[in-house]
C-alpha cells in the first residue's frame, strides 16, 4: 500500500500556522490578567516587609536637657558671666512611623 503525501505538506503547515495563531491569541487575552496576578504578588511581598518611611507621616522628638553652673556678676556697669561647673547634656530622640493609611504613597490622600 502506498499513501500520497504531496498533498499533505500545505495542509500540515497550515494547521501548525493556525494552531500558533490561536496559542497567540490566547496568550493576548490572558495578557491582563497575568499582569494583574503579578502585580498582586510583588505588592504583597513589599506589605510583608514591614512599615514604610513616608516623610509626612514620621514623628520625631528629640529632647535636650542641659544643666549648667553659672555665676554672673555686675560690678561698675561690667556685666560677667563665668561658668562655675562643667555643663551636663541629656539627649534623647524617638522616632515613630504614624497614620500610615493616609500617606501619599499608599494610593489615599
């Protein structure tokens, strides 16, 4: 028995042409939502590290105390001023990230 394929290479080329075009196709359609998807996941990889500077929506105190020894004197219309001990300077900061909902960069006003 003996089959004729020269009439099957044109057919066969046309139906891997047409199948291509329809894989394409699909791939054109789904497009958004793979965008979407992935989208979706870096977003949520960048909430899971944790609160973000925003320079709007950061508090921070710093408090200094400074105490001093000082004895001014006035003598003939002179006036003096000598310190009589060392200074004693206390500093302490804290800082706090605050009101993150409404920061400019999380899409809210």
């Amino acid at each position: 028995m003996r089959i004729n394929l020269k009439g099957k290479n044109g057919q066969t080329t046309l139906e891997y042409a047409i199948l291509v075009m329809i894989i394409i196709g699909a791939l054109l359609t789904i497009q958004a939502y793979i965008k979407r998807g992935i989208q979706g996941r870096v977003k949520s990889s960048a909430d899971d590290i944790g609160e973000q500077y925003d320079p709007g929506n950061t508090n921070y105190v710093k408090v200094t105390n400074s105490i001093s020894n000082t004895r001014q004197t006035f003598n003939s219309g002179i006036s003096r001023s000598e310190l009589t001990a060392a200074d004693t300077v206390d500093v302490s900061t804290f800082q706090e990230i605050s009101n993150l909902e409404s920061g400019g960069y999380w899409g809210t006003p």
